[in-house]
C-alpha cells in the first residue's frame, strides 16, 4: 500500500488505476489466493486483512475523486 499512498500523494494515481487495483484486491479477497512474484499462493488470514485495509483505501480514494468531479460538474452546470 505504501507505493498507492505515494502515487495518491504525488498525484499520479489516476481514477482508472485506482478502481483497477481495487478490482485486482476484491479478486484476491474473492478468491482467497494472491499472485506474488508470478506465483499464486493461498491467502493466510494476515493477508487478507491486509487486503481488505488497502481495498478501502482505494475505494475511500475513489470515492473522493469521484465527489470531486460532481462537484466540478454542478459548478459548470451552475455557472
């Protein structure tokens, strides 16, 4: 999650990217299996919560962003 919170930080992390990783998380979750390093290994109960803590900082996160574009879009329509 730490190189998510840099790239939301610097900016760099667009909509797109986020809901796809988050995707990627729900997956995972679904599945209970997570690919590392080209293999796919079992998710022990750690992971998961890991998982989950970083699928709702995305979603929290696309969630914003998505706030935010209403809001620009009822000042266009307001203005």
């Amino acid at each position: 999650m730490a190189e998510l919170e840099k790239k939301i930080e610097s900016g760099k992390l667009s909509y797109e990217e986020a809901l796809e990783a988050l995707s990627s998380v729900v997956k995972s979750l679904e599945s209970g299996k997570v690919i590392t390093g080209g293999e796919e290994k079992d998710l022990t109960l750690d992971d998961s919560i890991k998982l989950y803590r970083t699928g709702k900082f995305l979603s929290d996160y696309c969630e914003k962003l998505l706030t935010e574009a209403q809001n620009q879009i009822k000042e266009i329509n307001n203005g």
